[in-house]
C-alpha cells in the first residue's frame, strides 16, 4: 500500500514537471515574436484616438495574460478620450439648440 502511494505522489510530481516544462518550452500557441526586455508594443496618439488606432493596439503578453499596467494605461486613455468627445457634443447640441431657440 505504502509503495503504491509512494509511486502515485512521484507520477503526479513527474507528470507536473513534464506540464510545466512543455507549457514554458511552447508556449500557448502565441504568433508574435517576444519583445525586448522593457520594451512596450502599447501605443496611443496624445489626441484624436481613432477606431483603428484601437484596432491596432497591442499588449505585452506576460506569464498569465497580458500586462495590467498596460491594459489599465490604454482603458484609462480611452475613457479620457470618450469622455472629452462627449463633452464636445454636449457643447456643439446645445449650441445648435441655443441657435434654433433664438
């Protein structure tokens, strides 16, 4: 009994070091190659956010996902950029309304 369970606590131990070595060895499939050390593909313009400059926006895959810093800077970008167009529309409707009131 005591032999048994010894041989099953080292096939667990062996089958996890053989998952672990073949998850970091290939990976997950992922097409793009590695970036440098520091190096970041997370890229916005200042001002005047496109939907294609959205469509293009890229993350640094790290061990589990993607690289919160990353994803939290461009979430927070966007929003600023949702909230200033908004803002501006605010601006130009009421303009407009002011206009067929007068």
């Amino acid at each position: 009994m005591t032999n048994a369970l010894i041989y099953l606590i080292v096939m667990i131990a062996v089958a996890a070091v053989v998952f672990l070595l073949a998850a970091l060895v290939f990976g997950r499939g992922e097409e793009l190659a590695p970036l440098p050390p520091g190096a970041s593909p997370t890229r916005l313009p200042a001002d005047d956010i496109t939907a294609e400059n959205i469509r293009e926006l890229k993350f640094q895959q790290v061990f589990r996902g993607y690289k919160m810093t990353e994803v939290d800077w461009a979430l927070q970008r966007l929003a600023t950029e949702v909230e200033t167009l908004r803002a501006r529309v605010r601006e130009l409707e009421e303009l407009e309304s002011s206009d067929h009131g007068a």
